[in-house]
C-alpha cells in the first residue's frame, strides 16, 4: 500500500478502508512504543518494526481462518516472543467527527500527575489531559501514530444515568483535531454500546503490543 499508519488511519477515519483482498500489508512503528496489529475488513496491518517477510511467514502458517489469523492467539503470541512485548486485549477500534462547541455537562480539568487515571494515561498516550465530572471521569491524549484518544470512566454508584454518553460525547466537542478516536473491549458491551451512543463507530479491531514494563 505504500502508506505509513498515520496515513491508514486517516483514510480508514474518512471511510476509506485498505482493499478487501485478504491480505496484509506490514509497515514500521510509528515511534518506539506503539506497535501492534489493526484488523479491518478483510485487511490487516501489522505496524512492527520487524522484517516483514518473518511476519508473513509466521502468519501464513498460522492455523487459522486467513481472514481472521492476523487476531489469532497463536499470531500474537508469536509477535510477543519475538519483540518480548505483551498485549492486554483485543480491542474494538472506534472513532467519531469532533464536535463544535462546549461538551454538555460540567468538567474540572484535572492537574495531578499522580492521579490514577494521569498515571496509567501517561503510559500509553501523550500530551494527556483529564478532566472530572461529577461521578466520572474523561481523559484525552496522543495514542498510536499520534491519534487522539479518548476514555472515559463512570463510577459504580451512577452508573445507568447516561453519564458515560455524556462523557463520550464531551470527548468530542473537547478533540484537539478533527477525529478522536477509542477504544473497547468487545466483551464490555456497556462500554461499546456508550460510545455507539455517542455517535462513535467502528473502524476494526486493534491488538496493541506493549513494551516491557520497567524492570522486566
């Protein structure tokens, strides 16, 4: 395709998908600690600095439906002994136009480095910026090839008043560019469904392989 990842996902956000053939296209990491694997629909892109011909190779004798190996267990795996890079999970990539405007409920942007939600931000986006409601809480940063990202945390005892819509939707008007994108866990159907709410939809599916944590 003779596209870096920035340039994927900017089409891939405007509605223009890489070809439905089958393939996968292998392209390096945007800097040193994004790297992982993007599913579209039947097309996937591995963005790893690796040779490219190892990764093809391992893909192609993964046991696996060729539509969907580039997601399987045994792929990852194999990606995650050759970088010594772990994953959390398999996760539904979405993302949604920003918003003109001021987000519709009331946020205090936070400023404490050592709060939790800044802290685990920090290890996977930059530039974070985190604002608290009344109950919840939104965080904005730089994730993969520079995208910004939104998440968004709602907790127990409000659950079920919309909050987290609202929330999702201040992502929005709050967005730094014209696109912000996030990420859910497809079994956290309360997540995925909030930000379709929310007017985010699915672009494919994402495997993002972490860097060692420190001392490892």
């Amino acid at each position: 395709m003779g596209q870096e990842l920035g340039g994927i996902l900017a089409a891939a956000a405007r509605g223009h998908f890489p070809p439905t053939d089958g393939a996968t296209t292998v392209v390096p990491q945007p800097n040193p600690r994004d790297a992982g694997v993007l599913a579209f629909t039947a097309h996937s892109v591995v963005f790893l600095d690796e040779d490219p011909k190892w990764v093809l190779a391992t893909l192609a004798a993964t046991d696996a439906d060729p539509f969907a190996a580039s997601m399987n267990p045994a792929f990852l795996a194999a990606l995650m002994a050759r970088t010594g890079r772990r994953m959390n999970c398999v996760d539904l990539l979405t993302c949604a136009p920003a918003l003109p405007g001021e987000p519709p409920l009331a946020l205090t942007e936070l400023h404490d480095p050592d709060h939790p939600r800044v802290a685990r931000a920090l290890k996977f986006r930059d530039d974070v910026r985190v604002w608290a409601a009344d109950g919840g809480v939104l965080v904005l940063g730089r994730g993969v090839a520079g995208r910004w990202e939104a998440a968004i945390e709602v907790d127990d005892g409000v659950r079920g008043r919309g909050l987290g819509v609202q929330l999702a939707l201040a992502a929005r008007h709050l967005a730094p560019e014209p696109v912000i994108w996030a990420q859910q866990s497809p079994g956290n159907a309360r997540s995925v469904r909030t930000f379709q709410a929310a007017g985010y939809r699915p672009v494919g599916s994402e495997a993002l392989l972490c860097a060692p944590l420190e001392g490892q």
